[in-house]
C-alpha cells in the first residue's frame, strides 16, 4: 500500500489530481510560477479548501482531526512563518535531541536557536524550518522550494539530509525549479501547468 493515496483532490481553482507516493520515495513538481505547485501542496495539507480525498497509509483523511493529519503530513511554506521571537521557542523538549542532531547536518550552529529569527539571514531561517519541519517526525513532508535562498553548499547539505530521510522511510514531495534537484532526489518528477499535472519521463 502507498504512503499516500491521493484522489480527485481539487478546489475551484486546481485539480482534480490523483497520484500515490510510496513510504520513502520523493515526488518532485516542476513547472512556472503561478501553475498551482502551492495550491496542492496546500490543499494536501488540508489550508485550503478542497474536495476529493487524500489517504495516509490506508486511513482516510476525512476520518482524522485536522492537527492530527497536519502532524503527519507536514507543509513547510516557501516563507515558513515564525510566531516567537528565537527559532528555539518553536521547539518542544522532547524534540531538542533531534533539534541538536540535525543543527550539524545543516552547517547550523547551537547558538541560533536563541538569536531572535530576524537576526538569522534567510537561508538560515530555511534550513531552520527544514529542522522544525524534521522535528514533528512527520510521515509525508510537503516541501515548497526549500533550497530557494541557499547558497550551493548548504543546497548540497540539505539534499545530503533529504536523502538520508529518504532512506529512513519518509515520504517527501518537493516543488522545486531545480532541474538537478529534482535529478537528484526524486524517484518521480511531475510537472504543473495551467492547474494540471502530468508525469514526467526519468
């Protein structure tokens, strides 16, 4: 059984799209601005208003509470947002070991979980919500174009992680206009235009 079944989810301005997307497997979609990449990942996530259903391992998301399938399928925004005013803040205690052993991997240092969010530079705000992303323990991670303000070593850094979570079992699907990106982490590309979605030959 897939990860993720996904069928007929649409909304009055995107769809319908079906897919599956196995346990640790990356999908990645491609294609212009304003093709509607954003508006299903959202609508995956349930933010948006949408019909059709999406199925998580098996069990429908119409029969899970709305923060229990966000906790699972977790959206990370192209912009994530940030509520309190350290990046550490964001954090449970029970996620700070996961927090710590993940910093590394990202060329992130300890320090910045107690230096206000407005201070770290935009790549590090990106690869920080990439951690509190990781931290949930989702099963399915919707990325938006995570590597978008990175500079190519912490691209590469990211991918590193990304493959790593892979391995370990997490499903990931990834907007990206990254030709190599998409080479390199999706096992299926995808790509969107005018609202639609059609496979793309690997």
């Amino acid at each position: 059984m897939a990860r993720l079944q996904v069928r007929n989810l649409q909304s009055p301005l995107a769809g319908p799209y079906s897919f599956d997307l196995d346990a640790g497997h990356c999908l990645t979609i491609s294609g212009p601005s304003g093709a509607g990449k954003s508006l299903l990942l959202r609508m995956l996530c349930d933010l948006d208003p949408n019909s059709g259903d999406a199925l998580l391992d098996g069990t429908a998301r119409a029969d899970m509470h709305a923060p229990a399938w966000r906790a699972k399928v977790v959206y990370q925004p192209a912009e994530p947002a940030w509520w309190l005013p350290t990046a550490g803040e964001h954090f449970k205690p029970g996620q700070m070991p996961r927090v710590q052993a993940l910093l590394p991997q990202l060329n992130l240092s300890p320090s910045l979980l107690s230096t206000e969010v407005g201070r770290l530079s935009t790549g590090e705000r990106q690869r920080m919500a990439l951690i509190r992303s990781l931290a949930c323990a989702p099963r399915v991670l919707l990325l938006d174009e995570p590597t978008a303000a990175l500079d190519p070593e912490s691209v590469a850094a990211t991918e590193r992680l990304l493959q790593k979570e892979l391995a370990a079992g997490l499903s990931i699907i990834l907007v990206t206009h990254s030709e190599a990106q998409a080479n390199t982490l999706g096992q299926r590309r995808m790509l969107m235009r005018d609202r639609k979605l059609e496979e793309v030959s690997t």
